[in-house]
C-alpha cells in the first residue's frame, strides 16, 4: 500500500512505531484459545474484532444513558440525543466533511448504496443513461444498480482490471460519455486490496458531468479519507469493519444532492408533519433516517473512530502494511500458492489459492490451527470469474496483526499442502 508522506521537517521527532502487541492487548477476544492455539485472526475485511473502548462505549449507552432520542424531553433521552448526534459530528470529522447534515447513519454500507440507488438514481436517472462500476466490485455495489437498471433501464458499464489487479484508468476513461451520470467505485478492493485512483476517477467523471460514489468499507479502517478533497458526491462505509459494531453505516453525501434527493423511507423521524393528505419532510440527514435508529450502534461507531484516531491512521497504515509486504513474500515462496492482486499501490488483503485444495478445505485446516481466514466468492464472484477461479482463500490482516501471525499462516498453509498430498 502506498503511504503519503507527511511533510519533512529537520526538527519534527520522529514518528513513533506502532505496536501491535500492545493494541491487540485492547481487544479482549484475544485473551481466549482456538483448539488449544493462540487466536490468529486474519478476517478483518469481513468484520474486524472490537476494542474494549467500543464495547464499554455500548454497555455504557444500555446501562447508563439509554432511551429513545430526539423527540425525548426528559433527561435520558437528551442524554441519548447528544451522544447520537456526537458520534455523527465524529463521522463528519473521520470523513472531513464540510458539514454533520451530510453524514447520514444506515444499517451499512450496502443500505446506503441502495439508499442512493433507489433515491437519487430513480429521480435523476432514466433509459439510456449510464453507470460505470468495475470488475472489482462487491455485490454491494453491482446488484442495487441491476435494481435500478431493471426499473429505469439505466445502462451498466464495467471498467476493467489487469492480471494485477491494477484499476486501468485509461480504459476506464474510455467508457465515459455524455450519457455517463454516475461511477460506482470501490475505493479499496475486498478481495484484492488494490487502492483505486480515487482522485483520477472523480477529475475524469467530473469532466463528463458525471457524480461520483466510493465504497469505503474496506478503506476506512487503512486510509486517511478526505471527502472534500476527493470532491466525491457520495461516500460509503459499514461500522463493523473499522472495529465498531454491526448495523451501523454511514452514508456520505453532498448536501445539495441530499435536498435534492427524495426520501428513501416513509415512518417517524423522517417527517416534519403528516396529514393524510399530505406530508412534509424533515430536514437532512433526517429525512433518510427513518424509524428508531441503532442508538448504541451509532455510539459504538462513535467510540471506534475515537480509538483509531487516537491510535493514528497513518501509524495503524505503515504497519499494516509492513505486515502484508512479509506475508506476501512468505506465502508468494510456497510453490504450490497462487496470489491474486499484486497491484504496487494495496491495503492489508492477501488472496491466494493453493494448487489442487480447494479454498474451504484450506480454511478448514487453518481453523484447527486457530487461524481465521475466508475462504470463498468474497461477495465478488465477477472478479472470481475475471481470474478463472470460483473462490479464492483470503487473510487480512487489521491494527492487531503481526508478522508472527503471517508466520503462522504459512505454516498453516504448509500444513494444508502436506495433509492433501501436494
């Protein structure tokens, strides 16, 4: 993975060294044993493992200051409304957006793709208009836009990838027309790692008029993201993955297109007022936040981005990516492995395949090792196609991770050579 320097200054003290083995002592799930061996786990992209910060962040929010919020005038639930609407300011600050009315909170990243697909995309897009995905795409990110296709008749174009893995921006350039209204791009690949040209992808688009949406969710918990710079219209990102609860995500969108945008559920909250004649709608980002929202979830998420600011993305990235560079070296020495996606510019995501065991027999033997990994289509299964293979076995690694636990990967994947005969 790429890393940007920060400016050079003669009398600056030098960065101090991240250190895993400490932080992985924040997460209690570690202080247990997998069939009797240290856990080595190795599946963050899916879902990373939570600090302790983010657990008493949520009982805290059960035990002490839990009720339903916004409409609440007693103490509780101003108590509750504050937290939520700071755990919002604290998304809005991860994410450098301009204001907190352009963060809205979701179940995850992929409600909030469809939020915008079934929002912006029925009321600004019709027959013959274009949207480009890439080969790289999570299912998130290609059958919300199939949706809209098979109800508006948008047209869905695919830019392609090379044998690395590599995002080719000049045959993704290519495919934009007049006809292009909107790119839906993974920032970072969960099945390769490979960082996009985000900057590159949102000048061209612009260029042609068209609007711009990031999948975040495997970049949020390696990168420094900074939406204003980007100039992206949309942004995405799940909770679960930047080591925060489950059911929370967020959507990032522009406050013009979010006022212009119709709500995407009708209930509570959403409203201003209702007749049964008609009814007036909330402001954003309330208008696309129906219902009782994941309180403690939001609170969580809140919690995670205190812990990995604190902690320092651009340290928890030079790490991370130490670690990827010894576990690819280690595992690209096995004979019998085949890596995908060796793009020079990746975040923390090692995919390979071992000759004659399948992926899942792979993670099985790993799994009595204590070794977490995945083994599957990696909701991918296009790119699955694109490579010849129907699953790949894939270690990531997060802020926890050592080259230790690269070791022990290659010593399970040995052990998987040795116990198939190959």
């Amino acid at each position: 993975m790429a890393l940007k320097a920060v400016a050079d200054h003669d009398d600056a003290p030098p960065a101090r060294p991240f250190d895993a083995r400490r932080a992985r002592d924040d997460f209690p799930i570690f202080k247990q044993k997998i069939y009797g061996n240290p856990l080595v786990f190795l599946d963050s992209a899916a879902s990373a493992q939570k600090p302790r910060a983010v657990i008493d962040a949520v009982r805290h929010c059960y035990e002490r200051e839990y009720a339903n919020i916004h409409r609440g005038v007693y103490y509780l639930s101003e108590r509750a409304t504050a937290a939520f609407e700071d755990a919002r300011k604290k998304v809005q600050r991860f994410l450098n957006a301009r204001e907190a009315r352009e963060i809205v909170f979701t179940r995850s990243a992929t409600e909030a793709i469809n939020l915008v697909a079934a929002t912006y995309g029925r009321a600004f897009l019709g027959e013959g208009d274009e949207i480009v995905l890439s080969h790289m795409e999570h299912h998130s990110n290609i059958v919300p836009w199939q949706l809209l296709r098979d109800q508006t008749a948008v047209v869905l174009r695919v830019a392609p990838i090379s044998d690395a893995g590599e995002f080719l921006l000049d045959e993704y350039e290519k495919l934009l027309g007049p006809r292009t209204k909107l790119v839906a791009i993974t920032h970072v690949s969960n099945a390769l790692g490979t960082v996009t040209p985000v900057r590159d992808i949102v000048r061209l688009a612009h260029e042609h008029g068209a609007k711009v949406l990031f999948d975040g969710s495997q970049a949020a918990p390696h990168l420094n993201i900074d939406v204003q710079e980007l100039d992206c219209d949309f942004y995405v990102f799940t909770g679960h993955k930047v080591y925060g609860p489950t059911g929370i995500g967020v959507l990032y969108g522009k406050a013009e297109h979010l006022e212009a945008m119709p709500p995407y559920q009708g209930g509570g909250e959403m409203i201003h007022s209702v007749t049964f004649e008609n009814t007036d709608y909330a402001v954003i980002p309330h208008k696309f936040e129906a219902g009782t929202p994941h309180i403690a979830g939001a609170i969580g998420l809140g919690a995670a981005i205190d812990y990995l600011t604190a902690l320092g993305l651009e340290r928890i990235g030079a790490h991370e990516h130490a670690v990827l560079d010894y576990a690819t070296q280690r595992i690209g020495e096995i004979n019998s492995v085949r890596l995908f996606g060796t793009a020079p510019d990746k975040a923390s995501i090692l995919s390979f395949t071992v000759e004659g065991v399948h992926p899942h027999d792979v993670g099985t033997v790993l799994d009595r090792s204590g070794i977490a990994v995945r083994a599957g289509h990696h909701c991918a299964q296009p790119l699955m196609h694109r490579f010849g293979v129907s699953a790949m076995v894939r270690a990531s690694f997060g802020l926890y991770n050592t080259v230790e636990d690269a070791d022990a990967l290659a010593a399970g994947i040995a052990k998987a050579t040795g116990f198939f005969g190959r």
